[in-house]
C-alpha cells in the first residue's frame, strides 16, 4: 500500500493512501503533496500532475506481465532447431 504526506489547504498536515489522497486531489482539497521520488513539494495546478492531461492510453498494454510472458517465446532448443545467430 502507497501512502502519501499531504498538506491540505486548510493548513492541516496528513499521511492518507493513495486512493484517498486521489479522491482529495480530484476534490481541489490539497494544497501541497511530497512526491518522493523528486525529494520535493508538489503544488498542484503548478506543478505537474498525473491528473493533468490524462486521457485514455491507446495502445498496447505493456505494464500487464501476464502478457509480456506470453508475448517472451521459450528458450528451448528445439523451437529454435534449424535457426543460427
């Protein structure tokens, strides 16, 4: 589980779960969030959010790993008789 330090914009510091914290984000109800992976503050409407520009992704799945296995053929030998690299 993914939880994330927010700062609401009634001045209020919290730690909330990501599916709360995008619930609040959708709301306009945070004034700040810590986005670690850039070891800073995030203002929305600022900064840069996923939220902004989002669309529906056309294309094909590549984060499903279920698919990228099927997707892999197999290292046996005999699938690749006959072949030479």
């Amino acid at each position: 589980m993914k939880y994330i330090w927010v700062k609401h914009k009634t001045g209020t510091e919290d730690i909330v779960h990501q599916t709360m914290f995008e619930d609040l984000l959708a709301r306009g109800d945070i004034a700040e969030f810590y986005r670690t992976s850039e070891s800073r503050w995030i203002i929305p409407g600022i900064d840069r959010t996923r939220q902004e520009g989002a669309g529906q992704y056309v294309g094909p799945e590549r984060r499903n790993i279920e698919l990228q296995q099927t997707a892999v053929p197999s290292q046996s030998g005999s699938e690749h008789a006959g072949l030479s690299l």
